[in-house]
C-alpha cells in the first residue's frame, strides 16, 4: 500500500484568490521566550489551499460544509490526466474519459500542477477548469465528487455556472490538489475537511491510497 498527499502545504506568503483573506501563520507563544508551550494562531480564508466547497458557496439555499456526506468524501477515485494543450475541460473532453466500472468520484489532473511544483505563490489567472459542458457531462454521469490542481473548478472568471451546475446536483467539488506526483488510474480517496459549522467550504487534508 502507498499514501499520496495530495494536499497542498499551508503557509505564509502561498497564492490565495485575488482579493481573499491572505494566510497568517504564527507561532504566538514560544518556548524559547519562557513560555510553557509553543501555540500557535492561524487565519485563512475556507478556501485556501486544498479545500472543499459546499453548495451553499454559490447557492443561498444550499446544505453546509458540516452536513457532507463522508460515504462521498472517501471510497475509490479515478484520476484522470489533461493534456497540456487544454485550456477548458468541456463536454467533449468528459465524454471522451474512459471511466472505470461504478466509479462516480474523479479527479483531474492538469498542467496546473506544474504551480505548485514551481512554488508560484502568485495567482495564476491561466489555470485549467472545467467549463458549464463538462460540467454537465459529470452530472449526466452520475459523479458525485470532482477535484481538480488549482484553486478553482472552474476557469477563471467564469465560476458562477460551472460551479451552479456542480453544487445543484450536490456534487462534492475539491480545490486546490497537487497532483503533481500522482499517475492516472484507481485510487481510494480520503477526504477529510475541518468540521465547520454553517460554512461555504473548509480546508481539507486529501490522501489517496494506491493498493
């Protein structure tokens, strides 16, 4: 058995979306300086680094981050791996997957992972998402789950249908994996995001498991 993380590491100075809370990180009590025990403070924004939405991120009427379903957030995945040359993963390319026998959770696998691997701890507005189509093709197959290797599932400034398509149908959606060192194939997936009550979304530590 092999543990992949793929999430991404917390810290100071990483990318975050334009205009969002940036992360402080910092140890406030230290043992150095007399104290009985180092303690640390951190503040973030719920969608930072590898995290999870809830419907209710883009729907006012949707569920939370504390009524996900775990029977979702773990069981076997199927990775699946873009071309660089993809801008947009539309309909087309969802169609032309070949998925496995009864797996409904998937995660994509792009040229996005190379952000991370290169430490760019600037936004990168070029990011692959999946548009409104593919959106549909995920929901026309029954996906419950769907991750992808940036900050966002859908292109940038383009969220609100992609993200609508998703969240209507209460697909689980996680952003922000590094998937940078995961081959395509059959995993199972552990996603686990903090138990916050009434949120949007919420970090989450992603492991895969290779048997």
């Amino acid at each position: 058995m092999k543990i992949h993380d793929v999430s991404v590491t917390i810290e100071e100075g990483m990318a975050v979306w334009p205009g969002g809370a940036t992360v402080r990180l910092t140890r406030d009590e230290k043992i150095e300086e007399g104290a009985n025990a180092n303690v640390s403070n951190l503040s973030l924004s719920v969608h930072t680094g590898t995290h999870v939405d809830s419907p209710f991120h883009f729907l006012s009427d949707g569920s939370k981050v504390d009524k996900m379903p775990l029977e979702i957030l773990i069981g076997k995945v199927q990775v699946f791996e873009v071309s660089d040359d993809i801008q947009e993963i539309n309909g087309k390319v969802v169609e032309g997957l070949e998925f496995e026998k009864g797996i409904e959770r998937v995660l994509f696998k792009t040229r996005n992972s190379l952000f991370w691997k290169d430490h760019l701890d600037e936004f990168q507005t070029t990011f692959v998402g999946i548009n409104e189509s593919g959106a549909i093709s995920l929901v026309e197959r029954d996906v419950k789950l769907v991750g992808i290797d940036y900050l966002s599932i859908a292109p940038y400034k383009k969220s609100r249908p992609t993200h609508e398509v998703l969240l209507k149908s209460n697909m689980v959606i996680i952003e922000g994996l590094d998937l940078g060192r995961v081959q395509p194939g059959v995993y199972t997936l552990l996603c686990l995001p903090l138990k916050l009550k009434n949120t949007d979304g919420a970090p989450a530590r992603v492991i895969l498991i290779e048997d």
